[in-house]
C-alpha cells in the first residue's frame, strides 16, 4: 500500500479532507492522492503557487514575507497552508516552498524544502534538506508531505 493510499484510507474513516499548496513539487502531492481511487471523496483539491505572485494573490502570503524573508521560509510554508484550508475549506491542508534544485538561492542549498501543516488547531511549519538531484528532491517532499497529512490525519477523531 501506498502511502497516498494510506492516507485516503486514514481520511475516509475519519471524514476528513484535505488540499495542498504546493510550490517546489508543482503539485506532486495532489497527483499522489488522485492517483488514489476513491480520493474525491477526501481531496478537495490543490493550489500550485509556483510564482510569488499566487502565493500573495491566491492563497495570501503576506508581500512583506515574500519581500523580507523570502518563499523558501517557516512564514511563507504557514501561510501558504493556512490561505489552502480556508479556501478549499478542508479540515488539514499541507504546504510545500522550497529549492528543488539543482542550486541554492545563497541562503538554502539545494533540497531544502519548508512544510506548512494546517489544522483547526493552528499551522505548524518544519523544514527538510533532502539529498539528491532535482527529481529525488521533488519525490521525496512529495513522500514527507502526504507523511505530515497522514500523521494529522490520524492524531484527529472525526
């Protein structure tokens, strides 16, 4: 089984839902799910905010955080996670702002990936550095995140 399998298994016992908002995997977490029969049921959908300008006009990261600590950043992962759950209005959502590769921006190497989860409890944010080339990089992101919607999933009673 899956890891997105398991997650739609893990979300339709509990009627849940989520969305993403993804940058760096350019919606390989949504893919994942879908992949899954039966996922319409629990995935309402995804925003992929590749450029700045959809991060700040669609799901609402403040520009000053675009502007001051930049994308690839705990603020923007939070806020990009919290614009997705209110408006695909789903119980969790995950966020994904990143350097897939194959450079840095001067700040992060390659493979440094922030993660915004959002709950009714609030957001919390973590951040990897995932080895390898562009593609291991955007797969194994995609791999951590359904792990974090998954582990959400599963810590919440419907």
């Amino acid at each position: 089984m899956t890891k997105a399998e398991e997650l739609v298994g893990e979300l339709k016992a509990r009627g849940l839902t989520c969305a993403t908002a993804e940058s760096c995997t350019g919606g390989g977490v949504g893919s994942a799910i879908t992949d899954v029969s039966g996922s319409s049921a629990v995935f309402m959908g995804g925003i992929i905010s590749y450029d700045n300008s959809v991060k700040r006009d669609v799901l609402g990261v403040d520009p000053t955080v675009l502007d001051g600590v930049g994308p690839v950043s705990a603020e923007c992962a939070e806020q990009m996670a919290r614009g997705a759950r209110r408006l695909l209005k789903t119980d969790l959502a995950v966020s994904i702002t990143g350097l897939a590769g194959p450079g840095g921006d001067g700040t992060h190497p390659a493979g440094f990936v922030w993660f915004g989860l959002a709950t009714a409890s609030g957001v919390r944010t973590e951040s990897m550095t995932f080895p390898g080339d562009r593609a291991a990089v955007r797969v194994a992101a995609v791999l951590h995140a359904l792990t974090l919607l998954l582990n959400a999933a599963r810590s919440r009673v419907a």
